[in-house]
C-alpha cells in the first residue's frame, strides 16, 4: 500500500468535519429551547384560567340567566325533584 504524501490529494480524500457548536452557543440554545417550552405552557395555563374565570362568571350570575325556565325539566316530575345525593360509598339515590 503506497502512503499518498501529497497534501492536495490528502485533502480531497477527507471528509469535512462538522463544525462543533462552542459552549456558549450550546448554552444559549439550551436556554432558548427552555424559554420556548415555558412560555408554551403559559399560554396553556393562561387559558385554562381564562376558561375558569368565565365559567365562574357564567355560575355567578345564578340560575335564571339563561333565559331558559329552571323550574321545568321535561321528563321530571315533582317527586324527583325531592331526590338528594346518595351518601358516600352507597351508590344509590337517597329520598
């Protein structure tokens, strides 16, 4: 096997390295992805409360607000109005 000694075809045989990011640019991208994904969730969360804080409005104003009649449920009679929560653990409707 002969050992190319000239620097020109040496230089054609190598494959280009890629370039290797400093530790300052590494950090900084680091840190750039981290701000991406918090502010992500920030918008996810400041949403959420604003979903919140219209059905808590939407719950302060009562029944009536609707415009529809609470007092009538098509298909409920009087008696089943009287029906309380079952107690804890019984699974059954209490009268």
């Amino acid at each position: 096997m002969k050992v190319c000694r000239d620097p020109a075809a040496r230089s054609g045989l190598a494959r280009p390295r890629p370039r290797k990011t400093s530790t300052d640019a590494a950090a900084l991208g680091k840190v750039n992805r981290k701000v991406e994904r918090l502010q992500s969730e920030m918008a996810k969360h400041k949403l959420a409360l604003e979903i919140a804080g219209k059905a808590h409005a939407f719950l302060e104003q009562g029944p009536g607000a609707t415009g529809r009649d609470q007092d009538h449920v098509p298909g409920w009679s009087g008696a089943d109005r009287t029906t309380t929560w079952p107690a804890a653990g019984s699974g059954r409707l209490a009268r």
